[in-house]
C-alpha cells in the first residue's frame, strides 16, 4: 500500500517541480524585456513593443483530463519573449552603430572646417566677401601664407633694430573696400557660428572697427561656446591691425585668462609678444614667450615653436 502511495506523489511533484522552474525563467525574461523597454523608450509604456508572439489560449479542459496544459503555454511564453528580446537588442545595436557614424562625420566636418579657418586666418588672407565666399571655403591643399604683420610678423624686428622681415603673404584677394558691404552668411541653425563668419569677414575686408564690435557679440552672448575663444583672439587682431597694440595686448591676454583652454589661447599669447614688443616692452614679450612654451608646450605646432624662437631672438630674449 505504501508503494503505490509514495509513487503517486512523485509524479504529482514533478510536474510541479517543472511549472516552478519555467515560472522563474519567465518571471526573469519579463523583468529583462521591461528594463530593455524602458532604455528603447524612455517616453513610457504607451510606445513599449507589443510581444510579437503571444502564448496561445488555454483549451478549456474537461474535468478529469490530465494537468499538462500550463507547462506548454509558459513555455510558449518564454520563447516569445526571448524572440522579442533579441529583437529590441538588434534594434537597440542598430541606432547606436548610425550613432557613431553620425559623431564621427561631424567631427570630420568640424575639424576640415577648423583647418580651413586656421589657414585663411594665419595669415590675413581676406574671403572674396564680394562673392559671398565663405571663410572656410578655401582650398584644403593651399599652402599657409607667411606670417605676416599682426600675425606674428611684428615681433621678428624690434622698433629701431634692423632685420629682416619675413616675405609678405603672396597673392591674397584683394580686400573690400571701405564702403564696400560685407555681405552676411546664410544662416546655418548656429547663431554664434554665424555671428563668427561674419566678424571674420569684417576682418578680411579691413574694417576693424566694425569687426570688434561684432565679435564681441559672439563673446558677450556665447561665452561657453567653441568659436567665444576664437572671436576674442580676432578682437585682438583687429586691434593689432588697425595700429592699437594697447587694446589688443589688453583683448589677447583676456582670451588667455578667461578662456586658458580655448582653441586660441595659445594664438592669443603669442600675438601679445607681438603688441608688447610693439609697445617697446621687450623684456615682457620674452616673459609671454616662456609662458607660451610651458604652459601650451604639447600644442602648439613646430611652425609655431620657430616663430617663437624667432620672436625671442628678436627681443634678444635671455
């Protein structure tokens, strides 16, 4: 009697053994399929993806028959859930792959547009305004113009000492005249962008005046955007340009103090040697000199690095 008893209970507690396994397995799939979910669509439940295999309807059973009916549907279950996890998973991999693709073409885009800017704003060279052409159109595989006045050029030749200058950016457009209008960029979605391009024309076309008073909107209204530490370092330049080396030395060292990391401050040091040794102060544009090798050592370029040497020769730096 005991036989028969003992196993009849174990094949009662082994379809209960089974049914509590594949409970906890799907319990788990369902708590995984809701994190996924949320990270997919973070708006709320309204746009979360439907299961795109549902557990079939339990047959209504007579009484009697035998129980094995749950186990199928909570298996069924699981194996809809592990389709649709694997499905958000592929599309989850997806949008952050065209990610990646989109951060590395901007960034591309950002640093061939730098390049072409560094090139048309080293050495003076004016954007045919006229023609509406952009400053970062240049011609990639033009070579940098010499270093010419206001561009590093007036501290090879301290004031009353000669030496020899070096050669004058060669044939540069010819810039608009003082009259001329300075035509305004097509807007881009990037108003201190815009209001750069268009400092920067004013600069091309000589009118300096005009060309510090609108950066100084990019500076005033941007202060923590990129083109802030560029739009500062042409302030200076502007100065520079139009004879007023006490304003531009003032304009180059704000950029260096407020914006130490900013893409121009290592311009900017330099082009203060410039303003001071056009101040007759010498033994300062050999301090700023230093304080350009040792602070921006691992960023300036070698051309750079020459200037400076040349710099601190002219300034018979210690």
């Amino acid at each position: 009697m005991t036989l028969p008893l003992l196993a009849a209970g174990l094949a009662v507690s082994v379809p209960a053994t089974a049914q509590t396994a594949i409970e906890g397995r799907v319990n788990k799939l369902e708590r995984e399929m809701r994190a996924v979910q949320r990270k997919v669509f973070p708006g709320g439940a309204q746009a979360q993806v439907e299961p795109e295999i549902t557990a079939p309807q339990a047959p209504i059973e007579a009484p009697g028959t035998p129980a094995g009916s749950p186990i199928a549907n909570l298996e069924a279950r699981v194996a809809a859930l592990e389709s649709q996890q694997m499905t958000l998973t592929g599309q989850v991999e997806q949008a952050q792959y065209k990610l990646r693709q989109m951060e590395e073409a901007f960034e591309a885009y950002r640093r061939a547009n730098d390049g072409r800017l560094t090139a048309l704003e080293g050495g003076g060279a004016a954007a045919p305004a006229a023609q509406g052409g952009e400053p970062d159109t240049a011609p990639a595989a033009s070579p940098a113009p010499a270093r010419g006045p206001g561009n590093g050029g007036g501290v090879l030749t301290l004031p009353g000492n000669a030496g020899t200058k070096p050669a004058a950016p060669a044939a540069a457009a010819a810039p608009a005249g003082a009259g001329a209008a300075v035509e305004k960029p097509a807007p881009s979605g990037d108003p201190a962008e815009d209001a750069y391009v268009y400092g920067y024309r004013l600069w091309s076309a000589k009118r300096y005046s005009e060309a510090a008073a609108q950066l100084k909107t990019v500076v005033d209204k941007y202060p923590k955007h990129r083109r802030a530490s560029w739009a500062q370092n042409l302030i200076g330049r502007s100065y520079l340009d139009d004879g007023k080396p006490s304003l531009a030395s003032i304009a180059f060292y704000d950029n260096y103090k407020k914006m130490p990391d900013g893409e121009r401050a290592p311009d900017s040091l330099f082009y203060l040697a410039d303003a001071l040794v056009q101040l007759k102060k010498p033994k300062d544009a050999c301090e700023v000199y230093a304080e350009l090798s040792d602070v921006y050592a691992d960023r300036i370029s070698a051309t750079m690095k020459a200037d400076i040497q040349r710099g601190r020769t002219a300034a018979k730096c210690s």
